[in-house]
C-alpha cells in the first residue's frame, strides 16, 4: 500500500514538472543544441575563425570590462539603497522596492531612448547643465562612449543588487556594529570588519548575476553606440543582422558568450557554496 501511495506521489510530481521540462526543453536545450550543432559546422572552423580574428579579442577585453566596471558600480550603489531600505519601515520599504524594480521591466531599447532623451545632444540634462557652463558635446558625447554605455547598464543593474542585498541587510543584527563601535571601532571600520563579511555571499552572487546581464545584454547598447563600441553581442549582431550571414562563426560567438556568462555565475556559485560549508563546520 505505502510502494503503490509512492508510486503515485511521484507521478503526480512528475506530472506537475512536465510543463516546465517542456518549455525548459523547447526553448533552451533544443536551441542551444541547434546552435551548437551549427557552431561545428564543417569541424571547429568556425571556432578557429573566431578565435584567430584581432576582432574578436578586442570585443572580448571590451566585454570584460564593461562586465566588471558596471557590476562594480551597480554594487555599491545597490549596497547602500539596500542598506537605506533595510532601515525603513516594512509599508514604506515595500512601496519603494516597487518602484526602485520598475527598471527591471523595460526592455532595452526603452532604457536606451530614456538616456538619450536625457544625456543625449538635446537631452533635458545636457542643456540643463549647458545653461550651468558645461560643454553640452562632453555631456553628450559621454553618454556615446564605453563608460556612459556602464553608466546606462547601471540603471538596471542597480535595482537587481538591491533586491538580491535586501534581505540580506533586513535579518543583520545592527546592535553587532553598536558592539564593534562600543568597543572601539569607527563606523566605517565596524561595517567592513562585521557587516561585510557576513554579506559577502549575498554581494558576490550580485556581482556575478548583473555581470552576466552586462555582458550578454546587447539592446541597450546597440540604440545607444551602435556598433562604435566593440562588445561580444554586438560583434555577434553584426554577424547575423542585413549585412552579415556568417551563421557558423556566429553560432561559435554565441557558444562563446554563453561560456563566458556561464562561467561567472559558475563562479558565484562556487564561492557560496564553499562559504555555507565552511559556516556549517
């Protein structure tokens, strides 16, 4: 009786994942085999291609530091909003964490056009600060480069810390930095030395989650520099949009791409987990 009890458990089980092993299986495994079958086309000609084009290297050292500058400042910025809202009230908290996540559903292209209609050459900003004295072309030709393309990626990158660093920040015991300051310590000291490291986790696992979406974002940056800043997923448009038809090279891009983000979130992963092992011995 209790085999047979199981028996339809797991069925039941079963059938409650198979909706979702479908849609796993009809929008991720099946793509990703077609693409990776395309990749090797003829052999690993496509990847020798790409990994023998001057191009590719520069768009890769491009992509690396867009994925570590703009993770880096959406962290700190995302730190300290969390740690604002950790201090509120939960009514007050909840209200503004709806509104600090509204980035989070825009599309690219939306982000894009709200910078340009803001920083751009007759953004409300750049004249703004043109009336104050600033040179309206430094403004707006910043927003056109590698750092204000961070800049932009930051407006959403930023909420995605915040909600990761948020509870987090909610269950730390504040009366520890009172205890590290009683005895001693600045503030600034009392947060590095207790506040940080019982975070870290929380801050790594955000660090590595927006460094994959800056680096395998590609429609912001495509409305704002077009194809003036060299980054993998633009380097990848070009080879499938109306001017290119190299679909093996840019399968082995996208194998590429797909690595690359894999292997920061494999990072994070890896640091948690070894972080919750060592805090369980």
């Amino acid at each position: 009786m209790d085999n047979r009890r199981a028996s339809i458990d797991r069925g039941r089980l079963l059938l409650m994942a198979a909706p979702g092993a479908l849609v796993l299986l009809a929008f991720f495994v099946i793509p990703l085999g077609v693409v990776c079958a395309e990749s090797l086309t003829g052999g690993v000609g496509a990847f020798s291609a790409v990994f023998s084009d001057p191009i590719f290297w520069k768009g890769l050292t491009g992509t690396l530091i867009l994925g570590l500058t703009a993770p880096a400042f959406s962290l700190v910025v995302g730190f300290v909003v969390a740690w604002h809202l950790s201090t509120l009230n939960e009514r007050l908290r909840t209200a503004l964490m709806f509104w600090i996540s509204l980035p989070l559903t825009f599309s690219g292209l939306i982000v894009a056009y709200g910078f340009i209609l803001a920083f751009g050459r007759a953004g409300f900003v750049t004249i703004s600060m043109a009336g104050l004295g600033a040179d309206p072309n430094v403004i707006s030709g910043f927003l056109y480069s590698p750092e204000g393309l961070a800049f932009a990626y930051s407006y959403y990158l930023i909420p995605r810390v915040a909600l990761i660093l948020l509870p987090a920040l909610v269950n730390f015991d504040r009366a520890q930095i009172r205890a590290a300051q009683s005895l001693g310590a600045s503030y600034l000291r009392a947060v590095a030395d207790v506040l940080i490291p019982q975070i870290m986790p929380s801050a790594v696992n955000a660090f590595c989650l927006v460094s994959t979406v800056a680096i395998g974002a590609y429609g912001t940056a495509l409305a704002l520099v077009g194809t003036q800043v060299n980054i993998l997923p633009l380097l990848l448009y070009s080879r499938i949009s109306d001017t290119g038809s190299d679909f093996p090279s840019a399968a082995a891009l996208s194998v590429v791409l797909l690595a690359l983000c894999a292997s920061v979130l494999a990072a994070g992963e890896i640091y948690s987990f070894r972080k919750d092992r060592d805090a369980a011995r």
